[in-house]
C-alpha cells in the first residue's frame, strides 16, 4: 500500500492531517475534505489484510451496511474512494474518542453509554443488520458526547454466513467463532462483553483468551472495579451465556438497564451500590409440565425486573433519622456492648456464620488463582481484621497489589495492541514481564506484538520495493526486497520482485552490452567487438543480438584485415589473381550498408590503386632487327628494330633470342602510375 502521511492529497479531495488509530486490520486518519471544507475521517484497511480489490469490496459492504441504517447513533459514512492502489472509506469524524477512557468506571457512568448503544442494536436489528463486532474501539462520542457506533465491515444480514471481514474475538459470541449464521443474540453476546470489560477493566476470559476456551467455558464471574448490584452483575453473565436462547434478547436488555437507571437516581451521590434482595427460585411440582428455555428466561427477566421494583420502594420511602442508621460493628479492641438477650445468637451458631482466618486466607488465594487481586486483596484484608498479625495477610495484601499492577500494565499493553499501538504494547509487555518474568500472558502478547511488528516491516518493506520499482530505483527496490525475505522467509511476493529485479538486471546488462557492441562496431574495432560479443554469447547464447553481432563482427573483421593487407602490400595487386580477389573484396566493402570511416578510407585507397593498376604504360623496345624479342605473359613480338606496345604495371621478363648467339634477359618493373619506359633487346655475344 502506498505510503500514509501528512500533508498527502487524495483523490484531488482529502488531505491527510494526522493518524487517529491502527487497529490491526486497518488504520484511520483524520482529514480535511477541501471540496466541503469539512473534517472528516478517512479508514483504510492494511495492505496485509486483503489485496486491493478484496479491500474494495470490503469498504463497499461497510458502507452499504451503515447506510441502510437511519439511527442518529450509527457513524456516518459514505461511499468507498480510490486514489491510485489506495482505497478508502470517507466517514464523519467522532471528536470525543471511544469508550475505552471508561475502563473500570463506576457503573453510573457505564450503564448509560450501554443503554444508548443497545438502542443503536436494535434499529440495527430492526433493518436486519446485526454487527458482530461490539469492542470498546467501535463505540465512539462525538462532540456533543453522544454515542456513536461504528466499523459495520463485520456486520452480516440476520440469518447470513457471509463475513467479507473479521472482528475481535473477544466479543464475538461462541457462535460467531464457530462461523454459524448471524443472529442478533451475538449482539447481544458482544453487549455483555463491552460490559463486561468497561465495569472490571477487563474483557471476558483475561488474561488468557482462548477461542477453544470462549467456545465451551463461562468467563469468570464479574468483578467490578467499584461496587455495583449483583443483579446488574448476574444480567451481564446471562448476555455471555453461552447458549443464545439463554441469554435475554435486546428489548430486555434495555429494559433492565432503563430500571437500573431509574433506581439510581434517588440514590445520594455517595458511591453506594444498589442493593437488590437476591432473588431465590422457588421450588416447582414434579408433575408441572417443563418450561421452554423462552419461558424460563422470562421468569428469571420477570423476578430480575420486580427486584428492581422493590429498590424503588425502599429508595422512595423517607430516610431514617440518625438514631435509626445502622451503627458499625466497633473495633475488637472496644469494649463488647451489652445487646438484648433474645438477640444473642447461641455460641455455636455464631462462630459457625462468622468466617474463619483461614477461610478468608483460601478466598484470598482463589481470588489470586482466578486473577482477581481487588477480590483478593478484600479477602486478606478481611483475614488480617480477624488477625492484625497474620504474615500470610500481610503477605497477600502485597502479592494483591503486585497483581493488580501486573495486569494493569497488561492490560494497557493489551489495549494498546487492540488499537494498533505497536510500540506501545512492547513496551508495555515488556513493563509486565519486568513485574513477573514468567507471567504468560505478557509473554504471549510480546510474541504477537513482535510478530505484528515483524508482518509490519514486512510488509512495508514489500511495499517500499514495489514503489521503487515502479519509479525505476532497482537498488533501492532490491534492498527492501532483501529485507522482506529476512522478515518474512519465503512468501510469492518477495519471489516475485526479486525475479522481476533479476530480470530488470539482465535486461540492463543486455542493454548495456547491446550498446557497447554497437560502439565498438561504429569505432571499426572489430577485433574487441569479436572479444566483447563472445563474451555475451558465452554468458546466455539465446541473446539474438550477441549472436547477429558476433556474426557481423567476423565478416567485418576479416573483410578489414583483408583491405588492409591489399594496402599495406599493394605490390601483390600487380599478380591478376591477387587484383581480381581485391575486386571481391572491395565488392564486398562497396556492399555494406553506409561504411563508416575506416572501412570508407579503404575502399577508396584500394580502389585508386586498382584504378592506377589499370592504366596501361607505352615501352618502347629496341632490337637489331635480328633478334626474336618475346615478353613473358604477353608472347612473342618477332623481329624489330623499335616497337611500341602497352603493359599494365607490373614486372616483366623480356628474352631476345638469335640462332649462334647466347640468349639474353632484361627485367623491367612498371609501377602503378608509370606512363612509358623503355627497354633495348639485342643478342650480341656468340656462341
């Protein structure tokens, strides 16, 4: 994907101002629409995620997910954008951040967010859209504070298996990681655990997710981080329940959670929680016909709803005076204060109710066992009340907070890993296995932020080579090549940019051989040619060039050589058969396609020497008129006293012979150009 950063325009519109989030599968900037004049915020989805089309295709169904619903609450967003290899989905921009800042916040200030984005669902619900991806992460606010949904890539019409995206698996119900078909009870599902994560801190399962283990086992009961009614804690356990028709559908979800709200209202603003008697099932006949699970749910929704009714009658009845609060129980150093006997309990019975040192201890450690250190810490706080001097109290209370600080800093870790913040979840990681060494779970997640980080430069690597070969920068794209086979070993994409690297390389080297071949051969220097287009041959001889090269190179080369031989040794033109294979010769030169200078100079030298070869010089031969003059090559000229004829340059034996007198020989040599010479024949001494 093309690199991200501020300041970069797109699609002659939006211009990236700064990253908001990077999320696993994908990152979103804010920007600057310079067509409206507005801000908005732009999603992409990671380059590693899916290829560019299948990313299409994803914002497209996002999109089309989003704007079937017509709910001030549903995040705004438009149609998919391309600019380049980029793809992206435009959308309004939610100024007031998520609902991760809500972590461990009373549930005063959670249940109302909750309520609001249970009334998102079920417009949801009510157009067939369910989402499937309830997270902290996608439960905005805008400026204003209200509550905004978001990311419906993951949402899926009621009743499809189509999922064109993942969502996080800490909410998605048991179902949904089996891949079943959407159903809006894994909203529902995905609702208890937003809850569940905003009231302990922590999301269902933590520290230690397992799809296996979220398939087929409860997360541990709730613990909220402030006190809240146990009935509110027991609804949240049945919306995780594992069973769809044992969780309560959405219209029941909101109205728990508007009863809720309503009893609190009368409450002071002291931190109290609601109380609400617990509810007890009665006991039915053993005839009575067995209730559907429908049917059981609502009875238990039924008795949930009248508890809640109770709070409201005793918050609505006039507060005790003073005298009437409930006194604490003094210090066990006071002095006992005397009580009305019938309202002493016996003994045995009251040693019985009242929990041992020893059972405080065990809960404390059960607490720390399931990762609970406020459970726990609680629980030796209890047991050191009972006994100030207990070591293993003490002990506790200090392996609680150790705790507690341990899976803070994890749990930071592991929200910054949920938001994409790589290097602030190493570092985080790193903070927790600084607390315990040994602690898994940090352990694990280092594992997945360092292999995150390694897939990361990966694929940055697989992206910054791409673009620079796109631009021509081999060297450049070469080394990030390399890089991503160190990072990622054998992947088809590292394989494929290297053969086209590889073979851009060949295709410079031929080029550039190419190129020197032709120099060579403008410059006539054949004999290096001949060395340079062997050498080619020899390295791939399916290069036609070198081969066609090779070939000319020869003939050139022995043509030259043969030239220039005829011009050095000119002498030997004079012999016809010599003359008649320089005429073959300069043929051949006169032949070639525009001769460069060299072969030019040659052709015209040698053909001035054939020219004067074939001017003719007049020898005058003297005689006695008795000697048979003869010239070899040309024959016999009889008896004269002077005669004339005409040879060509060259050298001649002419021989005078006369009957009783000794043959004589005179050698005469014509040179090209001579125009006359002359020679005297005469046989003078007898035998």
């Amino acid at each position: 994907m093309t690199h991200l950063e501020s300041g970069k325009r797109l699609a002659d519109r939006y211009l990236l101002q700064q990253r908001l989030g990077d999320g696993g599968h994908a990152e979103v900037w804010a920007a600057l629409d310079t067509r409206d004049g507005r801000q908005v915020a732009l999603k992409f989805l990671h380059g590693a995620s899916c290829p560019t089309e299948d990313c299409w295709h994803v914002l497209q169904h996002e999109a089309a997910m989003s704007q079937r619903l017509e709910h001030p609450g549903v995040l705004r967003v438009e149609s998919p954008e391309r600019d380049g290899d980029l793809v992206f989905l435009p959308m309004e921009r939610a100024a007031g951040g998520d609902v991760r800042a809500l972590r461990g916040a009373p549930w005063r200030q959670v249940l109302p967010v909750l309520l609001q984005v249970a009334h998102i669902l079920e417009h949801a619900h009510s157009r067939g859209v369910v989402h499937r991806d309830i997270k902290p992460g996608n439960v905005l606010f805008g400026a204003d504070g209200a509550v905004l949904v978001t990311d419906f890539g993951t949402a899926a019409r009621t009743g499809s298996t189509l999922a064109l995206a993942d969502g996080s698996p800490f909410s998605a119900s048991p179902q949904q990681l089996a891949g079943q078909a959407a159903t809006t009870s894994d909203d529902v599902y995905g609702l208890g655990a937003l809850a569940y994560e905003l009231l302990s801190r922590y999301p269902p399962y933590y520290p230690e997710f397992d799809v296996a283990r979220a398939q087929h086992e409860m997360p541990a009961p709730l613990a909220a981080a402030h006190p809240a009614p146990p009935q509110l804690l027991a609804f949240v356990m049945a919306m995780l329940e594992r069973e769809p028709q044992r969780r309560p559908d959405l219209r029941e979800v909101i109205d728990f959670f508007t009863q809720c709200l309503h009893a609190q209202s009368g409450l002071r603003d002291s931190g109290a929680a609601v109380v609400v008697p617990e509810i007890q099932p009665q006991a039915e006949p053993l005839a009575e016909a067995p209730r559907t699970a429908r049917g059981m749910r609502l009875v238990a929704v039924g008795l949930i709803a009248a508890a809640v009714a109770a709070v409201l009658l005793f918050m609505l009845m006039p507060e005790p005076t003073a005298p009437e609060e409930i006194i604490a129980p003094a210090p066990a150093a006071s002095a006992p204060q005397a009580s009305p006997p019938e309202a002493k309990a016996p003994p045995a019975q009251e040693n019985a109710a009242r929990p041992t040192v020893e059972q405080e201890l065990a809960a404390g450690a059960a607490a720390m066992a399931a990762s609970q250190p406020a459970v726990a810490r609680a629980a030796f706080d209890r047991a050191l009340l009972l006994d100030p001097e207990n070591a293993a109290a003490r002990a506790g209370i200090a392996a609680a907070a150790k705790l507690s600080q341990l899976l803070d800093v994890y749990s930071a870790g592991m929200r910054a890993e949920t938001a994409g913040d790589i290097s602030a979840a190493k570092t985080r990681y790193a903070a927790a296995l600084g607390l315990q060494r040994d602690f898994a779970p940090a352990q694990a997640g280092m594992a997945r932020v360092l292999a995150v980080d390694r897939a990361r430069a990966f694929e940055s690597a697989l992206a910054q080579g791409a673009s620079a070969l796109a631009v021509g920068r081999v060297d450049a794209a070469e080394a990030q090549y390399q890089k991503a086979a160190a990072l990622g070993g054998v992947d088809a994409r590292v394989k494929e940019g290297q053969e086209r690297i590889t073979e851009i390389r060949r295709s410079e080297r031929n080029a550039r051989d190419m190129a020197r071949g032709a120099e060579l051969e403008s410059l006539e220097k054949w004999s290096e040619a001949l060395e340079h287009y062997r050498e080619v041959v020899a390295r791939d001889d399916n290069l036609r060039f070198a081969a066609d090269g090779l070939a000319r190179s020869l003939r050139r080369a022995e043509l030259d050589r043969e030239l220039q031989d005829y011009l050095d040794r000119p002498g030997r033109l004079i012999a016809p058969a010599v003359r008649a294979a320089a005429q073959r010769a300069l043929a051949r030169g006169e032949a070639t396609t525009a001769p460069a200078a060299r072969l030019g100079g040659q052709l015209r030298d040698l053909r001035a020497r054939l020219e004067q070869l074939a001017v003719k010089a007049r020898v005058q031969i003297s005689s006695d008129n008795s000697t048979t003059v003869s010239v070899a090559t040309v024959g016999d000229l009889g008896v004269f006293t002077q005669r004339d004829v005409e040879l060509p340059p060259g050298e001649y034996a002419i021989i005078g012979r006369r009957e009783g007198y000794r043959d004589v020989r005179r050698e005469l040599n014509i040179t090209p150009g001579q125009r006359q010479a002359s020679v005297t024949v005469q046989c003078t001494e007898r035998i």
